[in-house]
C-alpha cells in the first residue's frame, strides 16, 4: 500500500491535503528563541502576529532520528511505499537527511523526492505528482521517472517590496537593503534550474513589478499550455492586494493573447517555513503548464 508525505516548505493547500491526505511533516520555526512546528493552524492563527514583533527567526529541519521515526510509523500503519516529497535540496538539508533515514529504514520503500523549488512551486510539483500517483493511478517507478520533467514545467516568481525582514534575518545587509530603498529597486526572484533563488528582474516601482511578473507568466504559457494552473501567495495582509493586482493582470493578458482555460488557481498563504527564509513581507505567484501532456 502506497503513502504520500510532503514537508510545510512545499506549501501544500488546505485543498490537496484533504483531497489527497498527504503525511505532513512541518518544519521547525524557531522565533526569538522559541521552538514551533509548521502546521496550517501555527500558520493562520499565530505566526503572523509573532513575528511582526520579533527580533531573531530560522528554521530547523527534523533530525535523522525523528525522520527515521517517522517512517517506522508510516509503515506500522500498513503502508510498505512511501513517496516523500520536499522542497529544494540546495535550499535546506532536509532532502539529503531523509536520503540517509530511506536507506535505513526497514521494511517500508521510500521514493525521496527532491522538487527543487521551493514553497508554491514545490507545492504545484507535488500536486502533479500526487495527482499521477492517486488520481491517474500511474505505478510510482513511472512516476518517479517524470520528476524532472514535473519539474521543469513549473515555474516561480516573487517580489518582496520591503527588505525590512532580509535584513533581520541576515540575509542581506543593511547598505544593499539601503542602497534598493533610495533607488525605488523591486527585485523580482526566482528558483534557477538548479535549485538556486536568483533575481529575475530589478524593476523600478511596483506597478512596473505587477506588469512584468503578468508578462512573464503569461509568455510560460504560450509555450506550456496543456494543464495550466496558478498558484498564488501572500505573507502580511497588506501584500494580498498586490498578489491580486498581479492575477488580475495576468487573467487580463492572457486573454488579451488569446490564453485559455486559465481557471485552476489556487490562492494562498506563506508557510512559515518559507517566510523564515525570505521574511513575511511578500507576495508570489508560480504556474505550471506542460509543453506536451505528460
């Protein structure tokens, strides 16, 4: 019998979790020195209030010990295959952990997958897989031989207006932050094909970040447009307009170039995980189309 486990820095929705029921394995959040797990109910009830205020916030990835744990429960619940997803291995040492806890573990298969994206990416690639796996009902070696086209048949944008959170978390250091302030500079990022986030674009003003990030989805589905989705994302309120600027756009656009059947959108918020990483103030949106049906 066959399980599906997926980690928070994946950004599953509410949706395919309850559709799929996925294992879940939620990341540590360690804020001003206190310890949380991601969870949906840590994301939408207490994360966003916290960590306006607080001063230090990075995450921890589960020990080999509790992932080897993890999988012994697996099995003890009947199952004798796991496909275990996660987000990008160059981004966190999850993936290569769980790698060592699979060739340990007895009695149970485990297929690790490495998505090499991060957050709403990582979650369209899982959902393709899931979908193959359950819906199609495609044998896991096939599947796991589509991986790599998974995921090269998505692609991830997203702009954080403010570095105020980058350089809390030592990301970037206050000149540079300074430096993007004076000059009105938006970068856009994005996850590269070898797992990496780099820059895309470095735009000037904001209406300028909603128009290219609309055309450069919208140029990925002219060449991808078999299974199109969206899957759009926010972190502090005030960004949820500007993720709906930027879909209202790429609806608009699409159109206007003749793009149809654009209709499967899911809507969402951060991960903690994730905002660990690139800090709350932000707001993205990734699609996933096939050049060809796979």
């Amino acid at each position: 019998m066959l399980a599906i486990a997926v980690d928070s820095g994946c950004a599953p929705t509410v949706e395919m979790m309850k559709k799929y029921n996925p294992f879940f394995i939620g990341m540590k959040i360690i804020i001003d020195d206190k310890e949380f797990t991601d969870s949906v109910e840590f994301r939408d009830s207490k994360f966003y209030d916290i960590i306006k205020k607080a001063k230090d916030f990075k995450t921890a990835q589960p020990p080999l010990g509790m992932l080897l744990e993890f999988y012994n429960s697996v099995k003890e619940a009947g199952y004798d295959e796991l496909v275990d997803i996660h987000f990008s291995s160059k981004l966190s040492g999850l993936y290569s952990t769980a790698i060592m806890a699979a060739e340990m573990v007895k009695g149970i298969k485990v297929h690790v997958v490495d998505t090499m994206q991060i957050s709403i990416t990582a979650g369209l690639v899982t959902r393709r897989i899931m979908e193959m796996l359950i819906d199609e009902k495609r044998p896991v070696e096939d599947v796991m031989k589509l991986v790599p086209a998974i995921r090269n048949n998505s692609f991830m944008q997203f702009n954080i207006p403010t570095m105020e959170y980058l350089v809390k978390n030592g990301r970037i250091g206050h000149a540079t932050a300074l430096a993007g302030k004076l000059l009105n500079i938006k970068p856009i990022l994005t996850v590269d094909s070898e797992g990496f986030l780099s820059p895309s674009n470095k735009l000037r003003g904001m209406k300028k970040v909603f128009n290219q990030m609309a055309d450069n989805i919208v140029e990925f589905f002219k060449t991808h447009p078999y299974k199109k989705r969206l899957y759009i994302i926010y972190g502090f309120k005030e960004y949820k307009s500007y993720m709906e600027k930027t879909l209202n756009l790429i609806q608009k656009k699409a159109s206007d170039v003749g793009i149809e059947g654009l209709d499967d959108i899911m809507i969402g918020r951060i991960w903690p995980t994730v905002a660990c990483h690139s800090g709350p103030s932000v707001f993205g949106v990734s699609c996933y189309g096939e050049e060809t049906e796979i």
